[in-house]
C-alpha cells in the first residue's frame, strides 16, 4: 500500500524524499511552488524552479553515471575497445610491412609481421622509427588479447545464459549493439537476429537489396556451419532463444538449462533436413 505525502510539507521535506516521490500518491495536483515559498524552501517561484531544475539535472546525471558504472556498459566497452585495437593494430600491421620492407630482409605481413620487426636492433633514424611502429602494433594487439579476455571473464557473470548459449565474446557484442543488457532484453528476437546487419537492413528497405537474414550471430557455428539453404531457419531459431536468454539474464539472472537443450535440439532438427 502506498503512502501519501504529507499535505502540509512540500515534498522536499523529511528524510523520506525519495520514496515518497516514487510510491506516493495525491488526490490532485498541489502548488508546490507556492507550498516551497511559504516553507521558506525557495524565495519565490522563480528560485523554486532554478531549484528544481538544479536538483532534475544532478538526478539525471547520477543516473547516467549509475548506467555507465554498471557491469552491462564496462562490458560494452571492453568489446569495442576489443574491435578498435585489433582493427587499428591490423591496418598498422600493413604499414610496418611496407615500411620495414624497405629497410630490413625478410619482413612478413600481419601483426606477427610486426612483433618479428619490433624485435630488431635499429642503427638508422628511419629504422627507429619503423621499429617504434612494430612496438605500438605490438602493444596494441597485446591490449586487445587482454579486452577479449576480460570480456571472456565478465560476461558469464553478466548475462549467463546469453553467455553459454552465444559464447561470451558474441554475447558482449550482442549487448553492444543493442546499448546495454536491458535494451537487448526488450528487443524482438527479429530484431536481434538481424543486429550488426543495419546497412543491408536500410538497403532492404530501401528496395535496393532482399531481406537479410542474420546479423552479427552468423560467426555462431549454429549458423555459419549449417547448409545455405537453412541458414535462415538456424537464424531464426537461435534468435528467437537468444533473446529469451536475454530477458532471463535481465530480469532472473539464473541459469536455464531446459532452454539451451531446446535449441540444441531445434538446430539438430534443422540440419537434419540435409539427409532427408
């Protein structure tokens, strides 16, 4: 049962603020303007609303501040940031290839391409260079090893089911795209099974491509390794159980063994259809 705020204090008063905002009710709307003047709240009405706009700005802050410290965001950001340094250290890769190439023998490509050049002893200005180069690729492939393993750490705990059913690295990505955890969670399953396929989705919609079938859950050996003709089928099965695992995850937090086997089962179906 709810409680009523008090008629005769504004609802600035009292160490039971918070919650009589939230669970309170009234019969009507009061003027609270004029209720915080006449405390000695606020000067007048002018100052009650700098007031008020002063206190809704620092709540929305600790807000976003609560959202970005929760354990859903950190994961986010280590699974872009996991991207980003592999991507980076890549195309870095192949310029120590060609640069290093033309001052060292026998450079390979790639990044241990560049960790074999980081190794060398510069003589020249412009070997330093290269060498120094090769390190920061170097390093940056290390920092990246490292996000994927702290996403690997942290995403069982985070979302469990989602985790064991895509794997944590996939999942990560999964809450990613979606913004968070509870975002993901109130998504359609076929929304989720086209997430990471935004371009070929507005391509499709603009008439100017057919309908894709899977996003980012593709590189899920569900459906990467299922035949092309019921790649579609696999996607939407594993959709459809993903986002189930998500809104577990969210809103439960425990672990659903029963709906793992389902889709276990449900892909075996499907790739039975290849002996039939």
């Amino acid at each position: 049962m709810t409680s009523r705020p008090s008629t005769d204090a504004g609802w600035f008063v009292g160490d039971d603020v918070r919650d009589a905002i939230e669970n309170g009710s009234a019969d009507g709307p009061a003027d609270w303007p004029a209720r915080a003047v006449d405390a000695g709240f606020a000067a007048d009405e002018g100052d009650y609303y700098d007031r008020l706009h002063e206190a809704t700005v620092d709540a929305t802050r600790a807000a976003v501040q609560a959202r970005e410290r929760a354990d859903d965001q950190q994961l986010v950001h280590a699974v872009r940031s996991m991207d980003d340094a592999e991507r980076t250290a890549n195309e870095l890769a192949e310029r120590v290839a060609e640069w290093a190439g033309a001052l060292f023998e026998d450079v390979d490509t790639g990044v241990d391409g560049a960790r074999e050049v980081a190794a060398r002893d510069p003589e020249t200005d412009a070997e330093r260079r290269a060498v120094s180069l090769a390190q920061r690729v170097a390093d940056l492939a290390d920092e990246a090893e490292d996000c994927r393993a702290f996403v690997e750490r942290t995403a069982p705990a985070v979302a469990p089911n989602l985790s064991r059913m895509a794997g944590p690295v996939l999942a990560a990505r999964l809450i990613a795209l979606a913004g968070g955890l509870g975002d993901l969670a109130k998504k359609p399953s076929g929304t989720v099974q086209v997430l990471g396929a935004e371009d070929a989705l507005f391509a499709h919609l603009s008439g100017r491509a057919p309908s894709p079938k899977h996003g980012v859950i593709y590189t899920h050996d569900y459906v990467r390794h299922t035949r092309s003709e019921d790649r579609g089928s696999a996607a939407r099965a594993l959709a459809g159980k993903l986002s189930i695992a998500a809104r577990i995850d969210h809103y439960a937090g425990d672990i659903r063994p029963d709906l793992h086997e389902e889709l276990d089962d449900r892909i075996a179906t499907i790739r039975a259809r290849a002996d039939s």
